[in-house]
C-alpha cells in the first residue's frame, strides 16, 4: 500500500515534493522495522538529499 500511494504521489506532485518526501521517509520507516536495511537507508539518503535540493540546507526540515 505505501509504495503505491508513494508512486501516485511521484506522479501527482513529483519525486521531489516534501510531500512525496515525506511518503518516502514513511515507506524507509516501514522497511527498517521490517530489517530491511540496505533498502530504507537507499531511501533515507533520497529523503535527505531531497529535502536539501527542494528546502535548502537552512530549513528545519532538513536539518531533523
């Protein structure tokens, strides 16, 4: 279910929306807990990288 409400909010609003970045963060969340580690950090890097491009390194956001 995460993956395809994170692929409708890719298309929707684009990969790099703090929103579709938010539903990343959620699904490297999941994977985590799950002990999927090498997937959610692959996803965490993109969560942190995105906010960084779309929020500036300044934002708190970012900075969490």
């Amino acid at each position: 279910m995460n993956r395809r409400a994170l692929e409708g909010s890719e298309k929707s609003l684009g990969k790099e929306h703090p929103s579709t970045l938010n539903s990343v963060g959620n699904l490297a969340y999941l994977l985590q807990h799950r002990n999927r580690y090498k997937e959610a950090m692959l996803l965490y890097k993109r969560v942190s990288s995105g906010y960084t491009t779309t929020l500036g390194l300044d934002h708190p956001t970012t900075q969490a």
